[in-house]
C-alpha cells in the first residue's frame, strides 16, 4: 500500500471544501434561521467523503447530519464527529446495540418496529431518542398506520423519547402533478392529531433539496434534509415549478491521466466488440480510468470529457479500468497529461447531470459511483 500513497494518481477526485460550505450556506439562506438545515452525508457524502464533509460542516455549526445506516454513522462517530446524527434507512434489531453504543439517532418505520425498539430501550441505562416516518404516499418505508394509532403507539412507549416526525417525497420537483401537496396534507393531518394529543415533536421535516430549491415552504417544518445541493445540485423541475432560489455549484471534480496516445489508420477498430470504427486517421488517448472506477459503461460512444480544454467523445466500450477517447482535434497531448471527467477546463464544463444524460441514469448514480478506489483529495 505505501506505494500508492501519494500523487500523483493515475485519477482522483478533488473535492473542493469551499464550495461545500458555500452550498450549505445557500441552503441555510433559503430556509431562514428558524429552520434547521441537516446535512445528508449518507453514502460517502454522495462520493465526496462522509467524515471530511460532516467535519467541515460541523465546523460551520451543522448541528445535525443524516447518513443511511448504523454503519455510516459509527465510522462517522469514530472519527470524532459530535453532531446529532440521524439514521434514515431504517435498522434490523441486530444494529439497535450500535444505535445506542455510537449515541446515533433512528427513524423508525413501523409501529412494530417502534415496540421492539421500545423493548430494545427498556434494558438500558439511557434512553433513546427517534424520529417516526409516516408514508404519506411515497410508497416505501415509514408507517400507513392511521393518526390514532399512531398516537397511542407513541404514548405506549416510556422508554423511548419521540423527538422527530418526517416523511419523504417521491416526485419533489414535479410540479404537473399534486402528489407532493397530497403527501403534505397526510402529514398534516397526523401532524394534527399528534397535537391534539398534546403531544408536539421537537423537529418536523418533511424536505429533501428540491423543495428547498423550489420554495415550498409548506413542506419546510422546521429542519430540512439537504444532500445533492450541499454537493453542487439541484433536480430540473418538472412541469411549471416556481422559480429556483437556490443556487449552488458542483464541489467534485474529477480527473484521469491519459496513460498512452496512438494513431490508428482509418478503419481501425477500438476496444471490446469492436463497437467503435475510425471513419478517419484517429488519434486516441488512453485513460486510466473504467466502469471499476466508476465511469459509466454507457459513455461508450456516447459520453464526452474534456481534454486540452475542449469536449471530446469516449469511443469504444468503456472497460473495467481504461477509457479510450479521441484527441484527433486536440493537439498537443501526451501520456501523464491529465483530463476531465467531471469539472471545468477554462469555459467549458463537464457536471454529473450531463453525463447521466449521456449515461441514461440520474446525477445521484454518476455520484455515488465513483469508487473508494479513486483517491479524493480536497482542496
Ligand atoms: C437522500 C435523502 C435525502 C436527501 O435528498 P437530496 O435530494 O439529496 O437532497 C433526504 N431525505 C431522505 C429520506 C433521503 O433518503
């Protein structure tokens, strides 16, 4: 391992800190200080580095982060983290002991599951406190479970502190249909029965990035759950959204060197299945980059990435560690020069929902795929 210690590498990923922290300045902006902003760091921090991201924004007084899973958030703990820190993707009773050991916080999914976890509490010391996740049309996790029984399930339970309710919407940025404004009056209503039980939660939070971006304060409550706009993005609206209010920009980019550059004569074929043919003398660069690092194996043919500043086209199927490109009308490069995957050379850029375009999938996957194998270094 010693030997792979340092750059330069064959491709990176330079994350810089200061846009992140402008981003969740911007969304903190937005909302308005009344509301909270938490920060989804689940998922390496979509790519960007789950404890250096939480580390820099606990240092810019985020009091709260997000992660998926009790394994997220103990390597978050271990790193020293101290903010509350929030387990979204629901626990198996196998990981309530590391709840409790890395102090994290659940969302519970069911009124079942809320028992066990009560169960779970009543042989501890401490307590433990949770956020219930109501499904108010998204279809996945979180309980249908009408308001009255939800009320008496959370009443049942000495133990356990009911701190948080939430829910989370299937087609935030979509304004040709009322489904978001549908979740919001399911929730509404138990939020309702919830208070006229005496019972008021400490954080509600309905929202994810895009109804931050959109302004639909409605959905607001009093902490939001921001992710892919701390990393630089928003969703294209769909339908006739209001206007955007946050603008935030890409903290990711990513680089690859070129490892060899060659001529081939017309009529040359590139790569596996000889899926590409040179229809002229081509000069092709190598890159030290693949699928295993997270390239998209649909940009064969299909997707571009810049080289001596300009875009060029990936030729050929992308295989597990090397891409091939055409530098034909880009003079002057050469093994060891590097290139962009993702990010700014001069005017012209490259973001990940360009290449999920040209990939047929979402900025998220282009994102979370770049591999633990690709050295992040911040900036
Ligand atoms: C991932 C996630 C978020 C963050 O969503 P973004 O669109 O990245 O802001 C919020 N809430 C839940 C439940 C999530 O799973």
């Amino acid at each position: 391992m010693e030997l792979m210690a340092g750059p330069p590498y064959r491709t990176w990923v330079e994350v810089s800190r200061a846009r992140i922290v402008e981003n969740y300045r911007r969304v903190r902006a937005v909302v308005g200080a009344p509301v909270e902003v938490m920060a989804v760091v689940k998922a390496d921090a979509y790519g960007h580095g789950a404890v250096e991201v939480s580390r820099l924004l606990e240092s810019e007084g985020a009091r709260w982060l997000a992660v998926s899973n009790v394994e997220e958030g103990a390597a978050l703990r271990r790193a020293g983290v101290r903010a509350r820190i929030l387990v979204m993707a629901d626990c198996l009773p196998s990981e309530h002991e590391g709840l409790a050991q890395y102090a994290l916080t659940p969302v519970v999914h069911s009124l079942e599951d809320l028992a066990g976890l009560e169960s779970f509490a009543e042989a501890r010391p401490a307590g433990l406190a949770y956020h219930l996740k109501l499904d108010t049309g998204m279809g996945r996790l979180g309980t249908r479970a009408p308001a009255e029984e939800i009320v008496a399930a959370i009443r049942r339970c000495r133990r356990l502190q009911f701190e948080g309710l939430t829910t989370h919407f299937a087609s935030s940025a979509d304004y040709s249909t009322a489904q978001t404004d549908r979740q919001i009056e399911v929730f509404e209503e138990v939020l309702e029965a919830l208070r006229r039980a005496g019972t008021e939660p400490r954080w509600i939070h309905l929202s994810s990035t895009n109804p931050v971006a959109y302004g639909r304060r409605r959905a607001w409550g009093n902490l939001v759950r921001a992710g892919h706009s701390l990393y630089g993005y928003v969703s294209p609206a769909k339908g006739s959204a209001p206007a955007r209010t946050l603008e935030v920009k890409p903290a990711l980019a990513w680089k690859a060197r070129i490892l060899a550059v060659k001529k081939l004569p017309a009529g040359t074929r590139v790569g596996y299945g000889g899926t590409f043919r040179a229809e002229r003398p081509t000069t092709i660069a190598i890159l030290a980059a693949g699928y295993a690092d997270g390239v998209p194996h649909r940009m064969g043919n299909r997707g571009k990435v810049i080289a001596g500043g300009q875009l060029v086209p990936v030729i050929g199927a992308v295989s597990m560690d090397l891409t091939t490109i055409d530098i034909t009308d880009v003079p002057d490069l050469a093994p060891g020069d590097a290139v962009t995957l993702l990010g700014q050379e001069g005017n012209v850029e490259l973001n990940a929902q360009q290449v999920a375009r040209w990939a047929g999938t979402i900025s998220y996957t282009v994102l979370c795929a770049i591999s633990p194998r690709v050295p992040r270094v911040y900036v």
